[in-house]
C-alpha cells in the first residue's frame, strides 16, 4: 500500500494496472476472515493512477463472491471516479483448482475521461 501512495503522491500513471491481492490475512492467533480480497481498499489508490482510457485488471477466485457482486464492489470503490466494466473471462477446465465449480475469473474495467 506505501509504494500507491507514493504513486499517487509523485502522480505516475499507468495505462494497464493489474489486481490479484490475496485473502485478507488474520492477525496471528486470530481466525482468518471471510472478507476476502481487499478490493475496497486498493481501487481508491490505484485509480488516481490509471490513465483515463486504462484498463484495471481485477483478478476473482473466491466461489463465495458472485460475479456481480464482484461488479458492484468495484464500482462503488471507485468512488465517483468513471469505470465500466470492459471484458470478463473465466478458466476453463485445464485450470488446476477447476473442480466444484471454483473457477478463475478475470474482469477489466475502463477507466473514463473526466469533464
């Protein structure tokens, strides 16, 4: 989260930015929360650093987030700032973890122009 920050601070920007942060990490001694990814978080720092016509690559491989729920997290992260939702894919079956219907999702959002 510091190196975004600093991103931000020093205004880099980029045309393509990548999201694949891993399940929400319990403290020690502590259960592991079912929050999930940390998506809420991390798309209120990375967008000021995507250029307007980029392309934000989410990553989902959790069965217990829907798609759509995936879609409505992620837009109201944005927080005003104009994303839609671009292209999706999803693994077919020579994706190791393929079996009970867990599958890999990939979602892109395209960031808009603001006025």
């Amino acid at each position: 989260y510091r190196f975004l920050k600093k991103a931000r601070r020093g205004r880099r920007k980029w045309s393509i930015i990548i999201l694949d942060p891993p399940p929400q990490v319990a403290p020690k001694g502590q259960r592991r929360s079912n929050r999930g990814q940390d998506y809420k978080s991390l798309i209120p720092l990375v967008l000021p650093s995507l250029q307007p016509g980029g392309l934000l690559i989410t990553f989902l491989n959790r069965r217990d987030i829907t798609t759509e729920s995936h879609l409505e997290t992620v837009s109201h992260a944005a927080g005003g700032i104009p994303i839609t939702p671009d292209w999706s894919l999803e693994s077919g079956e020579d994706f190791p973890e393929g079996g009970n219907g867990k599958k890999l999702r990939i979602l892109a959002f395209r960031k808009h122009a603001t006025l």
